[in-house]
C-alpha cells in the first residue's frame, strides 16, 4: 500500500475576544476556538459552556444618546463536501451572514470581524439585540448552491458540511435617516424607506449567560487535563476521559493503541460504530468488497466488525478526507487498551458529532469502483449507534508525524502543538 502523505493547509484567522476572568477579574484574550479557560492569574480552570452557540458582540464607539441596535450574523466555519460524479469535491468556508432577513444592512461581516477584539454579550450592554429569524441551515443551504453552482456537470449525489465553528456575532448599528454602522459611525445604506425595519423583532431576553464548570474529574475531583481548545478532556488519576455536555462532564468512553519507545505523539480519533443500510458494510470482508482491496477474503474476516473511523482534530477539507480514507481503509485493531496514552496528546477538537457528518463522505472517497458505486450513495444511510475517541501513536519524522504501521505520514506544519 503506498504511503499517503497529508501537507496542505488551509486555516482562517481566529477571532479573538475581550474576556474577564470570572473568579478573580483578570483581563484576558480568548481564541473562538478556546473551550478550556485557565486564568493565568488565579489559576483556575474551567470549561466554557455557552447557551446553545457561542455570542459574541462587535464593541460599538458611537456617541451616547444613539439608539443602538444589534443585527445577529451567523458566523461559520468549516469543511463543505459535495459527491459529484465519480469524486469528492472538497472546500472550506468561512462565512459570516445575516442570521436574519434584512435586505437594507449590510449581508456580510466581510473580514471585519475578524480585525478586531469581540466580546461576550453581557447583561448591561446598552442597545436592543434583533432576533435570529434564520436558521443556520439557510446559510449552509447557500453555500452548497454556491458549491454546487461551480460544478459544470450535473450528477451530484451528496453533500455535508463538517462544522468548526459556529457562533452568533452581533454587529451594532443606529437609524439617523440611514443605517449607520456604529463601530465606523458612518452610513451603510441609502436613506431609509418606511417599513424597512419590518420583521426585525428584537430578543426579549438577550442574557445569555456564558457558563464555566470547573474542570475537575466529576469522578475523583483531580484537576482535569486539556489543551484550551480541547474538547475533550483527561484525569490523569483516574484514567477516564470527560466532555462537556449541557452543563455537566459526561464520560468518554477513551483508548488507545499501545506505541512503542518510538512513539512520539498520539493523535485522536473517533471510532464510530453505525448501522449502514443501502449497502453491506458491517465487517472487514464488507470493505474488501466496498473498497475493492487488492486482498482475498479470509476465514473468519465476515466476524470482523467494520468500525468508520474519522480525524478527531482539524485539518484541511483535503487533508481530513484523505486521513479519513486512509484510516477507514486501515481498521485499526479491534481491541484497543482502555484509557489514556501513556505519552503526549494531541486534543481532540473536532465533535463527535461533526466527526458523524463525514462518514457518508469518507465512504464515498473509498468506494471502488466510484462509477457504479457513487450513484447508490442517496440510498445509503449510516446512523451512529457508538462512539469512542482512540489514540494512535506517531513517530516524529523530520517534517511529518509517522504512522508506519498504516502508512500514514502527516505533515508537522498541519498540526500546531502548544505546551502540554
Ligand atoms: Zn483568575
Ligand atoms: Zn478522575
């Protein structure tokens, strides 16, 4: 089997946010991606747990005395996949776009946002916070009929988005004959004609407050073990894994595959058992079959379960696809050992969830032969019945994270490692 090797990135900005330490008052800078908060001052951490998405506003500076109001705009980020023919297309979108229907404001952030600090959205902000009126659905609706719109041919038989980042950015603006942007106090539309704030109701209740629970093992009280953007989090005393889930550390079920003296880095991944109909793929044998391997089924391979298996970290759409693939076609050993590495980790940052969207894709990547197997895929459903998060350990190359075993080679550019 040839080697894959995993280079290209493709990685936005991060947005950053204004934060205060919630025990102590310490000023602090947040990443969108930041789930863990440890306050450098104090010390305590704990998990970010927001109501529903994460919201965050655009600081306003216009003058007092403004009737200020807030216009929601989905923010997402993420990776789009679209079965066209015989292949998988693949992009990454990084949109913001009105979370309502407001033809006379402005329909995106642009890169804006991106350019300057957000904050939370706290109880005594001043101003009115208009309603979401859509559902991030219609944003992900467009930007597959803009994919699709960019294929000149017509068979398209899939497409899924496998989410990053999704949150609620609210932008201020005021009414002075036009819309005013009120970060750049000046105007952004044409007078006004009546009627043009129809349909815009704003929230009644616009206290979303963001949550922390305390990162310690609900089952043995140990301070708990996570990068700031992990989600995913270990006590090292007890050997169990936790995540977030409304407000409560729900257990995860954890694993690795041993390394050897040769293991520098063990990267996580999702192994998901699902029902699939529409095809056979329930064992090994069933993927020789699917993927059509160059192997002669063996004895006994029909008892061997076929697990999907996904990246539970980001890469990019290509990168993630071709791991995906790769590790799908691989079939880590059935049995791994229960509970955390023994060495490094890298945090698990993609969900589970997420991980789910991209089984039918990953399965698309490694149906052979693609002609006649893709057009079955609207037929094909995959639901997830169970999940467990494996590690799998990786040698240090000089420029690539190794995994010999199953010939897996990832470019060290594409994973960034902060302290452990
Ligand atoms: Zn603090
Ligand atoms: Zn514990």
């Amino acid at each position: 089997m040839a080697w894959i090797f995993l280079h290209k990135g493709a990685f936005a900005i991060n947005i950053q946010i204004d934060y205060q330490c919630p025990q102590c008052g310490a000023p602090a800078l947040l990443e969108e991606t930041d789930r863990i908060f440890a306050c450098q001052y104090c010390r305590v951490k704990s998990c970010l747990i927001p109501e529903g998405v994460f919201r965050y506003m655009i600081p306003y500076t216009a003058k007092p005395g403004k009737d200020i109001f807030f216009l929601p705009y989905w923010r997402y980020r993420g990776m789009q996949y679209c079965c066209v023919e015989t292949e998988v297309q693949n992009r990454f979108v990084d949109v913001t776009q009105q979370a309502v229907n407001a033809p006379y404001f402005p329909m995106t952030l642009g890169v804006r946002a991106q350019a300057m600090k957000l904050s939370f959205v706290s109880p005594d902000t001043q101003g009115r916070f208009l309603k979401p009126g859509l559902p991030v659905k219609t944003v992900l609706q467009h930007q597959e009929n803009v994919f699709e719109a960019s294929f000149s041919r017509a068979d398209i038989y899939h497409h899924a988005h496998v989410g990053e980042t999704l949150s609620l950015i609210y932008a201020p603006f005021y009414i002075d004959a036009c819309i005013m942007d009120a970060v750049l106090n000046r105007p952004v539309s044409d007078p006004l004609p009546d009627g043009a704030m129809d349909g815009l109701a704003a929230s009644e209740n616009f206290h979303w407050p963001l949550r922390f629970i305390p990162a310690l093992c609900p089952s043995c009280g140990w301070d708990l073990s996570g990068e700031r953007n992990a989600l995913v989090l270990s006590c090292t005393n007890c050997n169990r894994a936790w995540q977030p889930v409304g407000t409560t550390l729900k257990p995860v079920p954890i694993m690795f595959i041993p390394g050897d003296e040769t293991t520098a880095l063990y990267l996580p991944f999702w192994r998901i058992a699902a029902d699939v109909t529409g095809i056979s793929l329930s064992s090994y044998a069933d993927l020789i079959r699917v993927a059509n391997l160059p192997k002669v089924v063996q004895n006994g391979w029909d008892q061997i379960p076929y697990y999907f298996w996904s990246p539970a970290f980001r890469l990019s759409p290509k990168t993630f696809l071709s791991l995906s693939i790769q590790i799908n076609l691989t079939q880590p050993p059935e049995h791994p050992v229960d509970g955390n590495p023994p060495g490094t980790r890298y945090p698990a940052t993609l969900p589970v969830t997420e991980a789910a969207e991209a089984l039918k894709i990953s399965l698309a990547g490694m149906m052979k032969p693609a002609e006649t197997r893709m057009p079955i895929l609207p037929q094909i459903t995959i639901r997830p019945i169970r999940f467990a998060l494996v590690y799998i350990p990786f040698q240090s190359g000089h420029q690539e994270w190794l995994m010999p075993d199953y010939h897996i080679a990832i470019n060290k550019n594409l994973l960034t490692l902060t302290d452990h």
